[in-house]
C-alpha cells in the first residue's frame, strides 16, 4: 500500500475531511497551522508545510517539517526534515534527484505533465531508505503516479476537494490488495437451466494461469474462475450477468455493471489480489449450467456459468477444471464474505 497525505491548507471543510480521513486511515494530514493536529491520533502523521512562511517557534504535535532547502534548520530533534521541490527545469530536476538520495522525505511538484521526469526521480532513489511523496491535482494523476515504472513513488499528496477524493485516493494507494482467505468449495451439482446472458471480461492486463476473478450469486460466497490463457490471457468467462464480482476497495458489483475502464480485483490461487482494469465486457446468450458446491463451513455457494468448455474454474494446486466437466465430489476454489449487505 502506498503513503496517502491529505493538503488541508485551503480546505474550506477541514473538520469533514479529517473525519473521513481518520475512517479511511489516510497516512498523513499535512497544514501550515500546528493548531490542525490537535486531537488527531497517533495513527496518522502530522506534516507541517508553511510554504514560504516562517516555522513556528512551537511546534505542537508536528512530526514531520517539509520546507525548501534553505528554510530548513533543526528545530526539534524528534521532528523529521523533508525537503519541497518544485521541478520545473534540469537544474531543479537534479536537485530532487539529490535529495531522493539523501532525504527522510521529498515532496516533489512537476511542471512537466510527462512521466520522464519522474521516472528518473525514482531511478535516482531506488536504493534510498527515505520516502518519495509527490504533489497530484486529482485522485486520476494520482493513480498515474502510483503507476509509473511499476514502482510508482512511494507516496502521494492530495488536496481534496470534496470527502469523496479521501475515498478514491486511499482506493488508488491500493497498487497490490491485500490477501484473501480462498476455501475448497466441494461441488454437490452441476444442473442445466436454460438460456441467459453471460458475461465475458476481458481485462487490459495479461492474466496468469492461476489467476481470475472470483464470481457468485451471493456475494457471501463466490468461486475462482481463471483466464482463458492458451489462446486469450487476458479474458475470463466469468458467468451470468446477475453474478457478484469483487471490483475495487472489497466491494462488489454485478457482472453487468462492468464496463470499459471499471476495476475488477484479479485473484491468483494462493489469494494474492491485485486490481486490473475492464477492457470490456461482452454479453451474449448462451445455454447455462447451475453450479451447486457447499464450503467447510457448511455454506452454499452457487455459481452460474456458460455451458461451454471455455469456461474455466481453479481446484486445489492450480488444478483448471472446465466446468462442463465438473461432477459432485469435485473440488473448487472460492472466497467466503462475511453476510453483509450484497452491495
């Protein structure tokens, strides 16, 4: 997970950002007024940025002081020192270089909207033991930021400006998601059920051969369906169109609501997840099979598919089942949801 800061300096709703960012467990509230951190808990990182003003002679609860290089002093042996840059030309650009080297922290600011200056930041500091934060004008630069050479920086700071954008910036931070329980579900029957919608969802990222989506009726309990990765590895036949998926921050959403740019969480088989994004989803009509499997714990779990080999589910080991092929006895893989509400 990456480092989430939250720039209050010219929030007009302090109190309703800090509320929904103490929820979302946001990292850092980051202000030029040490009066802002009274009350915050221990769990979240006070940040002074005065920008051009002078440091307070009392420093309150601040645990970190980010200012320009020349602003910069000592001023409390327990307050951590990080340095602002803005990047704007090679001079500066080799300046931020230096400090992602040698810094506890760099907050950096980009003129240039290119990755490259960036990419080469983050080069620069690769084997450096401070931390990266960077200046994003919207929760979209954010995600980008993440992305960028796989690594992304280390952090980003954002000035929200709805309760919404703590949301959605805590969601991005998420470039790997945490690990989920996956249980042998153990089929009890496979029935067919007539004609429906199906949907196939074909990600923009190659999936692996244990990897896939999970997929149910019910969201409380879903099956693991994988990638057809012969010929296609990136597309996942995943059921009908009334069936859950889990999409982004755990929660779910039906097979018929992806479209083009939505995220869906990729699971491979020893529960490591991982967002992807929708290319697309193409919906046809095809005859359909009900999949009946019952969990350790004795709940069902059902899910409904295509009748068709290209249907692909995972067992135990990374076994691939087609599920025209599954028989009462067999052994899938799944993920159980605690009974909450089903959106």
């Amino acid at each position: 997970m990456k480092i989430t800061w939250l720039d209050i300096r010219a929030s007009d709703a302090k109190a309703a950002i800090l509320e929904e960012a103490l929820r979302r467990r946001i990292d850092g509230v980051v202000s030029d007024d040490v009066a802002d951190f009274d009350g915050l808990p221990p769990t979240v990182r006070k940040v002074l940025f005065p920008q051009g003003r002078h440091l307070p002679d009392d420093l309150g609860a601040t645990e970190v002081v980010i200012g320009e290089t020349e602003q910069l002093g000592a001023p409390c042996p327990d307050v951590e020192l990080g340095r602002f840059i803005e990047v704007r030309d090679p001079a500066t650009l080799a300046e931020a270089c230096q400090s992602a080297q040698d810094s506890r922290w760099t907050l950096l600011l980009f003129h240039d909207p290119t990755e490259t200056p960036l990419e080469t930041v983050i080069a620069a500091g690769a084997r450096a033991t401070g931390s990266l934060i960077t200046i994003a004008q919207d929760v979209h630069e954010a995600e980008f930021i993440f992305s960028v050479l796989e690594h992304g920086s280390d952090g980003v700071m954002l000035a929200p400006t709805t309760v919404g954008d703590v949301a959605a910036l805590k969601a991005a931070s998420f470039v790997e998601g945490p690990e989920l329980d996956l249980v042998e579900l153990t089929v009890t029957a496979t029935t067919y059920v007539g004609m429906g919608e199906s949907a196939c969802v074909d990600t923009c990222t190659y999936l692996r051969e244990d990897e896939g989506i999970l997929a149910g009726s019910q969201a409380e309990g879903m099956v693991l369906c994988v990638s057809d990765t012969a010929p296609l590895p990136f597309r996942v036949n995943a059921g009908a169109i009334h069936s859950y998926t889990l999409s982004h921050y755990e929660r779910t959403s039906y097979l018929s609501e992806l479209r083009s740019g939505s995220k869906v969480t990729a699971v491979d088989m020893k529960g490591r997840t991982r967002l992807v994004t929708v290319g697309r989803v193409r919906i046809e009509s095809h005859p359909l099979i009900s999949v009946d499997a019952i969990a350790p714990n004795g709940r069902a779990v059902n899910l409904i598919i295509e009748d068709a080999r290209h249907v692909r589910l995972l067992g135990p080991g990374g076994v691939v089942l087609a599920g025209t092929e599954l028989r009462p006895g067999d052994a899938i893989l799944g993920h159980l949801r605690c009974p909450i509400s089903e959106k």
